[in-house]
C-alpha cells in the first residue's frame, strides 16, 4: 500500500527524521479537488508532543500553494490525533460511529 501511494501522482508523503532516523509520515491525497491530510509516527515518537510540530511544518510547505482546503477523517477514538488538528485551526465538520472529519481553510492558515 505505501510503495504504491508513492507512486500516486495525487498523492504527497513528507517522511519527518530526525538524528535517530525516520520518526513518521504526514501525507496528503488529492480527493474530491481538496487534499486529505493524515499522518504516522512510530511508537517510539507517540506521546511527547511531536503530533501537532510535524504537521505544522508539512501544512506549512502549502502556505504558498493554491490549495484552499485541507480535510483529515480521525479514528473516532484517537483523541490526540483530533486535538492535534483542533489545536492547528481545523474545525469539525462531522462525528460519526468510527471517525471524526476536520477541515482547514488554508487562506486563514497562511496569514499566520
């Protein structure tokens, strides 16, 4: 599945490393003319705040793109994921039984 988003021209994966080596993923897929945002750390990277960083600094790399919206769909019981894109400026759109989906308007993201 992931050598095969690689090669997904609607697709775009940042692998964040640090000096340890690689600590996770952010990618974000084109879908339905706005992009889908989600992300991966390792285990050893869960729990000490490196959440919201990494995804900071991927969705700052579309500051000066022309991209309007991004959307992230969250396992309903992944609680740090939703409070990571709460804290970034995304707002809820809808909770279901199995996820909750959350959208930025970038034009507000990139005058920050």
């Amino acid at each position: 599945m992931v050598f095969k988003k690689i090669r997904d021209p609607y697709t775009i994966i940042y692998v964040i490393e640090c000096e340890q080596g690689p600590i996770g993923h952010v990618r974000f897929e084109i879908n339905d003319e706005q992009y889908v945002i989600s992300y991966l750390l390792g285990r050893a990277f869960r729990g000490i705040k490196l959440g919201k960083k990494v995804l900071q600094i991927a969705i700052d790399s579309f500051k000066k793109s022309k991209i309007s919206f991004l959307k992230a769909e969250v396992k309903y019981d992944n609680i740090a994921s939703a409070i990571n894109f709460l804290r970034l400026g995304f707002n809820e759109q809808s909770c279901g039984v199995d996820k909750r989906v959350f959208e930025l308007d970038l034009r507000e993201f990139k005058n920050r």
